[in-house]
C-alpha cells in the first residue's frame, strides 16, 4: 500500500460519516485549516488524533492507516 492512503481513508470516513471537516475538526479539537491539510497530506495527522479518529469512526488504527482492509 502507498503511504499516502490514509489520507483517502480519512476523507472517506468522513464522507461515508456524512460529516464535514469542520466537525471532524471539532471533535479532534483543531481547526477545519489544519484538518483540511491532513486530508490533503501537507501535514502528518498526529498519533493522538489517529487514536481520537479511530475511537469515533470504530475503526482500527491500521485500518485508518492502510496496513488492513478489516476495519
């Protein structure tokens, strides 16, 4: 897998939780700027969002990150 899938699973989480980046950035308690660049790739989503992330999708955290289709 390429190390840049799971900024496409983040925003497919997000769109199948028919949610925007604003209230995803509301429950990760940063900005819709800082999440927006997460989806992008510009910056690298932190391991204590990765773990929020997972925790309110019910997703692993391989699964956020690629390493597993089992989510």
């Amino acid at each position: 897998m390429n190390e840049m899938d799971y900024v496409k699973i983040l925003r497919n989480l997000r769109e199948d939780a028919d949610k925007t980046q604003t209230q995803i950035a509301a429950v990760l308690g940063t900005s819709q700027t800082m999440y927006a660049r997460y989806e992008r790739g510009a910056n690298e989503l932190p391991i204590h969002h990765l773990i929020t992330l997972s925790k309110y999708y019910g997703v692993s955290t391989d699964y956020i990150l690629g390493l597993s289709k089992e989510r």
